[in-house]
C-alpha cells in the first residue's frame, strides 16, 4: 500500500493531479499511485507526455485514468478503448507483450489506424500493467520520433521495472479494498519543469559609513565567487559587477540612502554567465534618517535561472504572443495579444485556452494544437475569431509548453458562389483536419461487416471529421431507395422519402442517378433549387453523395449540418471519394447478408430441432452465433441412440460461412453413420478424420465423442484437438477431465485417437461446449475453462434446461464473441432422482 510520505516511485517535481481528489483537494491513493507511475515512466524513457489506461467496470473497455503532459480536452477521442480495436493499448493489454514504437513509419506500418488520427511524426511505448495474474491496463509514454533507430534495452528495462512496481501498487490496493477500475475522465497530470539552474536568492547588508558588506552564500555563488574569498567589502562586491552595473548600483543606493523614509528600490544586473539577476534595494536607520546618522542598506539579489519571459520585452514585439503550459492553461499574455484575441490579460492568465476563447475549440484548431504537441515542430495555421476578424497564427511548442504568436490578417477568399450575402461559411482551411481523419473512416470501413456495422463507423468517423450532425443513409431495391440508418434528424422526419422511386425529383434520388454529389451551403439553397420539398427546423448545409461501387448503384447519403457553411473543392473532392468506400463496403455488406442468411438457413436444417428422451439421460443443447465478421459458424453438437449406447457429440470447423456449415454438415452426418453403423469410438473418428481429408484438403475440425451406457453409466470418451469436457458430479463440484486426445480431424490419415473411460454416477452432469465459450481475445483459455467450470458448479439447481440456459445467458454478455458457441449438457439419472 502506498503511502503519502513515501511513494514506490522516485518523487516527481511538482506532480500536480487533480479530478479524483478527497476532501482538501488531496488525489486519492488510486489516482496518486497512476499519477507518480506515469511521470516515472516518463521521465525515464525521454519522454513529453504518456498516462495508464486502466480496466473499467465494463466487460472488454479500458479508459484513460491519468493524462500526463497534454490537455485532456485534445484527446477525448482516445479516453476509451475497446481491448479487441486494432490500436496498440488494446494489442498490449490482450497479448501482455508490450510495444515499443520508434518513429511513425513503423506505426504506420503496424498499427495504421492509430497513425491515421494522429499523423504526426513521435515515438510511442505500451508496456502491459499486471499484478500477478491480474489485468489492470497498460503504461503509455509519447516522445520524439527517432527515425531508423530502435528503442533502446536500457528503455524497455526502465519501462517495464515501473510497470511491475504500479502492477504490484495496484494489486496491493485491490487487496485492501480499493476498487481498480476507472469509469471517470481522465485526471489531468502536471510534469515537472526541464532540468534548470534552480531560482536562487541572496542577500546582503551594506553599512553605508564604513562600506563593510555583509554578504550570504547564496550571493557569492549567484556572482560566481566563494564566501570564503570575498573580503565584505562594497568594492569587492563592485568587482564582481559589470561595468555599467557598478554605476546603476551607486545611483541607486544614494537615491535609496537619501529618500526622506524607508525606500525599495529595484535593478536588473548581469551575472558572470551573462544570464540577468534581480536586484532589489531597501533602506533603514538605526537613527532618523535626517539625524545624519549613516544607515545601511539591505539588499537582495534574484537569480531567476532560466527564467519566464520578460512582460515589457514581449510587449514591445510587433506580433501578438501568449504562452500555454502543457496542460493547454495560459500563463502568458502580451499587450498585443490582449488586442487581438479581445480579452484582458486578468481574464486571460490562468484559464484554459478553449475555455477563455471558445473560437479556439474548433475541431481544425484543435488538430493544430495536437500537432504541435505530439511533433514538437512549428505549426503555421489561419483562424476566424469572428465573423470578420482573421489571425494568422504560429505555434511553438517546448518542453514546458507552447508559445503562441498572432497577428491580424485578411479573410481569405472562398471558391466563386459558395454562399450567398449573409451567410456564415466554413473555411478550406479550417478544413484541414478532415483531410486526413477520413483516412481512419477507410480503414474502419474494411473492418465493417453488416450494413448496420458499416453505419455506425461513419456515423462514429465521417460526422466527426466534418462537423456533421446528421446522417442518413438509402439503400436501393428494385428501383427505389429504403432508408437504412438515420441519426440526428428529428423523428419521423424522413419517413416521407423512404421507398421513393428513382423518378422522384428529389436531391437524394438525383444524386444517385447522376453519379454527381450535390452540395447546399444552406436550406435556402436546398428550397430553392427543390421547391416544395419538405423541410426539417434545421437552418444548416447539406451534402448529398452518390453511393456507387464499381459502377454499379448502391444507394445515397444525406450529411446534415446545423449551421450554413460552405465545402471547397478539397472538401468536395474528400467526400465523393469517401462515398465510393462506403458505397463498397456497403455492398460488401450486402454479400455478406445474403451468404449469412444461407449460412443460418444450412445451419439451422442441420442442426439437431428435437434431442432423443430416454428414460435415465436428459440432454440440452444450445447454439449462440458470434457477434463479429461472418457470425455463423460450423460449430455443431448432436445425440444418436447406438446399439453401444447414447452417443454425444459435438464439434467446431474452422472457419466462418456458407462453406464452413456446408462442412460441418457433412462431418454431423458421416459420425452420425459411423456410429449407427456399430463402429467403436475410436473407429469413428478415424473415419471421419480420412473422410475430411478426401472431402476438403486443408480443412480442419476439433471433435469431442462420447458413448455413455444409461443403465450402468459406463462412459468412453475420444478428443480429436477439442476442449476438455467438464464433470459436475452429484454433490455439486465440478471439474475439468483431463483426457488424453488425437490432432484435430483433416491433418494426417493415420491420426489414432485414444479412448478413456470412466463410470458416470446417478446426478452427474457432463458438460461439452466449443472453444468459443472459454475464448477470449488476449486471456489464457485455461481462465475461461474456469470461468465455466464456475458457473457449472455455482447452478443451483441441477436443471439441464436451466444450466444450459445460464451458460448461454452468461456468454452473452461479453458483447464482441468473435466466434460462435455450441454448448451439450448430459445428465444420468436414476428413476427415483427424476421422478
């Protein structure tokens, strides 16, 4: 457990966390512990920013708890991740490896989708945070790219050994009760200051009549000479001094000796190392200063080390300048740049940037910020603080924060008749950021699968890059369009033009017969190039696009704004083009609907309706499809009355579709032959291996048979590369039967399966199921197994309907199941148990 008065972590500088704080303003042990991890980590690998993702209270998400060296308002987008997104926190969190990226070729190169939203030039490092076997989240540190050159071992070692100390912190707060899940915003995390020479003060008394000078250690380092060598004299002192210093301190300490009453009085003085020191003169008397009793003067000399800019030589600037520290508040403002940006510097320093100017919060500007950030380089950019007023605007990043300069300039010109007099209209240039976020909308489109998936990503990444707010999308059958996604119009609004011909005289229709987007930088536009069409409240621009793949017509989307803007050409040009992707994934889309709906249909035929009902063995089976990619499976179970007994079987092929249930409908009928035909187990898998092997070469398939007696309960059990079956026996407990097995079906024709038996008492219960229950993206299966094994054991009571029914209704609530799930439960009973 930690403690306030000694951290697990070399102490960090003026670590400043706020957000998860107790009474007092004091951060809790929890968010202390994540904060002091990440400024480690940090520090130690070179970096400029970095946080912890930890585990959250839902299944599969990890949240960003603590955001070190960058405004948490720049990257909301990144707060959440979902552990199976294709993004380095979630690979390191599923797999435990971690990952260390140099520079942004090697990002690309391996996780396109991170570099797509942020495409700029840094390195990145994810190290895993485990406590023992225990997930908690994943480590980050953001630093400068470094281009053909690998992350250093000294590096990986550092990262990894302050991994393991906040794995074990963390385990060691689970343990005493603190609950190690975050479902807040991230806490935002000072860093420590560059490594500068310290602010230091000295001091010193003059005796006027005598000229003793009575000087501290301090003072004689600040002027780079020892206590023990300076004589306490005002000309030793003098010595020490620039020229032209010696006579401003003279001026001053007669003006400051000859004031009519105590007197402060101030000077800049150069030091041996040329850097300007502070000095500040105060008089006193030890009699009434016009008793001509001689007083002394005491003096104090500031070295401000590197030192804050100096206010009046930034005011004297042609150029408007203000400052932010990392955490994107202002500390700086010149006079120009109060002119400028309209705001006093009283209500300027201290505040957010885009909380004391909101124009500074456009999604553009936000990006530039971002870049300036994560590269470290320069950004140059234009930006509309009002209607009329334009900046031309300079971002110079540091260590400690960003410089920014301004200065007024001309509104730049839009294309010919984007709009018309009094509208308010966007900016190519403030556009920018679109430009290279629909390259994530390309990249989440190849990983969508149904329409509705395709919907939602560019619901989640089209809308977003542009500013949108509504979005519909039209599929076409039969020569007319169907509405197949809305969001953000009001309700009902478009039920009107769903299932409209291809006749109609209406933007969506033409758009697509056209093959031509067509754009309205507002509704009035809209009204009077279609008049009568009917409208909602809203007073914004619409962007109609054809959805075509290869030519051939898929459908149309309607991108609705709230406010009148304009779309330049880059604009139009990025749009059109993106139409095209989703008009392919979209079609895409639509093969897969088709070959799922044969999928399920085969499956469903093949699929036992009815498990035999015999007087000593009650059966159940179930069946859930995955949620992910082609969702029907060939995962099969079955139950065949035999002449050696009940045979239950179940199985799983690889692969996903209409040729993986067309497979496992032709395994579910040769074992079904096999063994009615009297063949021994062993025979039986055998038989189906070779007749996989002839039917479909590369195919493979795991397989678990059992034949079980219900008078005497004997059980003889043959694995071909399946999971282990579960044995619940009648007291209740319940355990994994670590049987011996062959290689899973359709490798080799001579694969031998060994057989094992075992007697089955009256009120046991064996449990088979597919790897896809115990699997789960970056968890060992064997914590699956006993995650099952669990619920078996927990049921309470021993109802095969109802534990089979438990099992299905525990699975489903891990909402991505990348594969399907088959699940058979087989009781003995005794005569007088079932009654």
């Amino acid at each position: 457990m930690t403690s306030y008065g000694l951290p697990p972590y070399p102490p960090p500088e003026n670590v400043a966390a706020t957000g998860r704080a107790s009474g007092g303003g004091v951060p809790d042990e929890l968010s202390l512990v994540l904060a002091q991890a990440a400024v480690s980590a940090i520090e130690s690998a070179g970096g400029y920013a970095g946080g912890v993702y930890l585990r959250s209270g839902y299944p599969e998400l990890l949240r960003l708890s603590v955001l070190a060296g960058l405004p948490t308002q720049l990257f909301h987008p990144w707060w959440r991740m979902h552990v199976n997104r294709p993004f380095p926190v979630a690979e390191v969190y599923r797999s435990g490896k971690p990952v260390h990226l140099a520079d942004v070729e090697e990002g690309m190169r391996r996780f396109p989708q991170l570099m797509a939203g942020m495409p700029f030039p840094f390195g990145s490092l994810y190290v895993p945070v485990f406590g023992g076997p225990e997930k908690f989240g994943v480590l980050v540190v953001l630093r400068p790219a470094t281009p053909g050159k690998s992350v250093s071992h000294a590096d990986r070692r550092a990262l990894r050994d302050i991994a393991q100390r906040l794995g074990a912190e963390l385990a060691g707060l689970a343990a005493g009760g603190t609950k190690v899940v975050w479902d807040g915003e991230p806490v935002p995390v000072q860093l420590p200051s560059v490594t500068v020479p310290p602010v230091r003060i000295g001091h010193f008394d003059w005796d006027l009549e005598t000229g003793a000078v009575d000087a501290d250690a301090e003072l004689c380092g600040i002027l780079g000479t020892e206590p023990a060598r300076f004589p306490g004299t005002i000309e030793a002192l003098t010595a020490l001094l620039a020229p032209e210093d010696v006579y401003g301190l003279w001026t001053l300490a007669r003006r400051a000796a000859s004031a009519g009453g105590p007197v402060v009085r101030r000077m800049r003085l150069r030091g041996p190392d040329g850097r300007t020191n502070l000095l500040e003169l105060s008089s006193r008397w030890a009699q009434p200063p016009r008793s001509g009793a001689a007083g002394t003067l005491t003096g104090f000399l500031v070295d401000l080390g590197a030192g804050p800019v100096i206010a009046e030589a930034a005011d004297r600037l042609p150029r408007g300048i203000f400052s932010l520290d990392r955490l994107g508040r202002i500390t700086y403002v010149n006079q120009l740049a109060e002119e400028l940006l309209g705001r006093q510097r009283g209500e300027l320093v201290g505040s957010l940037l885009w909380e004391a100017l909101p124009w500074f919060g456009h999604p553009a500007y936000e990006d530039h910020h971002r870049a300036a950030l994560l590269s470290h380089e320069p950004v140059h950019f234009l930006a509309r603080r009002t209607e009329r007023d334009w900046l031309a605007v300079s971002l110079y990043p540091g260590h400690d924060g960003v410089t920014a300069a301004l200065s007024a300039t001309e509104e730049p010109s839009f294309p010919p008749d984007a709009a018309g007099p009094g509208e308010v209209l966007g900016s190519p240039l403030e556009s920018s950021a679109g430009v290279y976020r629909p390259v994530a909308l390309a990249i989440a489109l190849t990983e969508a699968v149904t329409a509705r998936q395709v919907s939602a990503v560019v619901t989640q990444e089209l809308l977003p890059a542009f500013g949108g707010r509504q979005l519909a999308i039209y599929l076409l059958h039969e020569r007319h369009l169907y509405l197949a996604w809305e969001t953000g119009f009001p309700h009902g609004f478009l039920n009107s033009f769903d299932g409209v011909a291809l006749d109609a005289h209406l933007p969506g229709v033409e758009t697509l017969t056209s093959g031509h987007p067509i754009f309205f930088e507002s509704m009035q536009r809209l009204a009077s190039a279609y008049p009568g069409i009917p409208l909602d409240a809203s007073v914004g621009a619409r962007a109609f696009l054809p959805l075509i793949a290869s030519g051939r017509p898929v459908g149309s989307c309607i991108l609705g704004f709230d406010q009148s803007r304009g779309f330049s050409p880059e604009e139009r040009t990025v749009l059109t083009a993106l139409a095209g992707l989703i008009a392919q994934a979209l079609k895409r889309a639509q093969r897969y609907d088709t070959e799922s709906a044969v999928a399920r249909g085969l499956q469903n035929a093949l699929l036992p309706h009815r498990l035999p009902v015999l007087d000593q063995v009650d059966t159940a089976g179930r069946y859930l499809p995955g949620t992910q990619g082609m969702d029907i499976g060939g995962d099969w179970y079955d139950v065949i009355e035999t002449d050696r007994g009940l045979a239950l079987v179940i199985g799983d092929v690889q692969g996903h579709g209409v040729a993986a249930a067309a497979t496992m409908g032709q395994l579910r009928s040769a074992v079904r032959a096999f063994a009615l035909s009297g063949h021994e187990p062993q025979e039986v898998m055998s038989g189906t291996n070779r007749l996989l092997i002839d039917l479909d070469p590369g195919q493979i398939a795991s397989c678990c048979y059992i034949v079980l007696d219900p008078a005497t309960g004997r059980t003889q059990f043959v694995r071909a590369g399946h999971p282990h079956p579960l044995l619940r026996h009648p007291d209740g407990t319940t355990e994994v039967l670590e049987l011996p097995g062959g290689v899973v079906l359709g490798v080799t024709p001579d694969a031998t399966y060994p057989v094992s038996s075992l007697r089955l008492l009256p009120g046991a219960i064996l449990a088979l199921y597919t790897d896809g229950l115990v699997e789960q993206a970056g968890a060992d299966i064997d914590d699956g197994v006993e995650r099952l094994r669990g619920i078996i054991e927990a049921a309470d009571a021993p109802s095969l309907v109802g534990m089979a029914d438990l099992v299905i209704r525990e699975a489903r609530r891990e909402p991505d199941r990348p594969d399907d799930i088959a699940v058979l439960l087989a009781a003995r009973w005794v005569r007088a148990q079932r009654a």
